[in-house]
C-alpha cells in the first residue's frame, strides 16, 4: 500500500505543478503589450484601409495595429488634468516595433528641433524601447524615420568621418 500511495501522491504534485504552470504560461499571453513603459496598450487588431498602410507595406512594414488612445493623468498638488495621446498606427520591421503618426493638415509639422521635441519626444519618451516614430506624410507619399539621439551621437558620428578623411 505504501508504494500505491507514494506514487499517487507523486502523481497529484505532478498534476498540481503542471496546472500552475499552464495558468502562468495562459496568463503571460493575455498580458497587453508592452514597449518598455509603465503605460501599456492594447493592439487594435481591427485596421481600417488608408492610404498611408499602402505606404508602410510598400516600404516593408507591417501593420499590427490601428489607432490607439493612449490615456494619460497628471496630478499637480492634489488636483488631477486628464489628456490622451493618439497613435495613429503601429508597425512592426525587422522584429522591431514603430510609432506612426500621420501628418495633419490642421497641426503642421514643424521640423525644426523644437517642434520635434514637442511633437514627437513624448512618444519616445513614453515608449523607450521601440525602434522610433515613423511620420507619414500623406499628400508627398513619404515615410520619416524619427529617432532620438544625443549631440554625442553626432559628435562620435563627425569624429569618425572627419578620421576617414585623414586615411586616405
């Protein structure tokens, strides 16, 4: 009997061990996605048909996800300011994911360090780990590849250009 009983006791562990981790792994999956930022979001897997997802396609992307609402609160003293921020699509290359923002006909781009620092940093700020903010622009049919760099970057970048030059 005691063998009987070592070995059913060993079975119910095994059945409970395996339960659990089949609850993690089911768990792990529904968890929304996340690009390295306390505030996540959901794919909108229903993508409407535009202009600009022939674009992002023809140059090699994917579309995973259509326009997101992203909610954001800020509390000042005790006082609580409601916002959102709009992605207009994300992409995925290469295994990496972009932020896509279309342009506007009522809020204009201004490419100037400013108006991408006011424009575009907080989505890069928001979401660190993804690849960049891809910007559309609808009516010239081009695709702007917006990361954010350090002037450092620039400075290594010039250094070794400018070593280049002296080898030859």
């Amino acid at each position: 009997m005691n063998e009987y009983t070592d070995g059913l006791l060993m079975v119910i562990i095994a059945g409970i061990v395996l339960f659990l981790l089949y609850r993690g792994f089911a768990s792990w999956l529904r968890k929304p996605f996340k690009l390295g930022s306390s505030i996540s979001f959901h794919f909108n897997e229903v993508i409407m048909d535009h202009p600009a997802i022939d674009l992002l396609e023809a140059a090699g992307y994917e579309v995973v996800s259509d326009k997101l609402k992203v909610p954001l609160a800020f509390r000042v003293e005790s006082q609580v300011w409601h916002s959102r921020l709009f992605i207009d699509y994300v992409a995925r290359k290469h295994g990496e994911y972009y932020l896509v923002r279309k342009s506007r006909e009522r809020q204009p781009m201004e490419w100037t360090g400013s108006g991408l620092r006011r424009d575009i940093l907080p989505y890069l700020l928001l979401y660190p780990d993804c690849a960049g903010v891809l910007y559309i622009d609808t009516e010239s049919g081009q695709i702007k590849e917006i990361t954010l760099s350090t002037d450092l970057d620039e400075a290594e970048e010039e250094s070794h250009i400018t070593e280049a030059w002296r080898t030859r």
